[in-house]
C-alpha cells in the first residue's frame, strides 16, 4: 500500500500514555526540541460509554487554543482515532511539558495514547 502524503522530515512525534481517558485527569509528555505543535491526537485503547470525554491540552501550565477535542461514545469502538489542529498557542521549547487533560465524563475504563505532531524550528 502507499502513503497518500510522506510525513515531512522536520516533523516529529511524541506520545503518552494514559490508563483511563474517562477518569478526570492529565497525561504528560516532553518536547525533545524547540517547535510547533501541528497536530494533537488521541487513540482509544477500548469503546468510550454514555458520555463523550472532551479533552484539552497544555504547554508549561499554558492552554493551547484549539477547536473542540471531544472523544464521542456514540459508535465508539477500540481504536478510534480523533485528532484536533492548534490555532494558537502552540509553540513549545526543548524540555516543556505537554499535558493532555481528560474531563471524565464518560465511562468504563478507557485506556488511550495521547500524541502531538511538533515541527522542529
């Protein structure tokens, strides 16, 4: 199979694990350089349930601006994948932490990955 669209080489990604996304909570992960951040993203390790958990994210205790980050129940599935692109307040430096934020309000036990596509400057 071939890729649609190579990742650029300028363009790395962190990740982090958390052991359930409907849990209130935070995640961390370190940016190794200087950058952008491009994209965040979540992976749900199993179906969210009842409620959909909206989640946020931040770099050094500072909120990035992004449009609504929400992991639905409705058809949700092991798996799903929801992705969010920052507008603003994105820049990270080497060594900030980058903090994935969970509201809770769905339930059962959700294990995920959390990531965030940083382009290198």
């Amino acid at each position: 199979m071939t890729l649609p669209l190579n990742r650029p080489l300028n363009v790395i990604r962190v990740s982090s694990y958390y052991s359930d996304m409907s849990t209130a909570g935070s995640s961390f992960a370190v940016a190794p350089s200087r950058g952008k951040i491009v994209k965040l993203g979540v992976v749900a390790h199993t179906a969210v349930t009842t409620a959909p958990n909206v989640l946020t994210a931040k770099i050094a205790g500072t909120s990035i601006t992004i449009p609504t980050w929400t992991v639905t129940h409705s058809g949700a599935a092991a798996g799903d994948v929801v992705e969010v692109t920052p507008t603003a307040a994105n820049l990270v430096a080497d060594g900030n932490n980058i903090e994935f934020i969970t509201d809770g309000a769905g339930s059962g036990t959700v294990p995920c990955t959390f990531y965030a596509d940083i382009e290198v400057h």
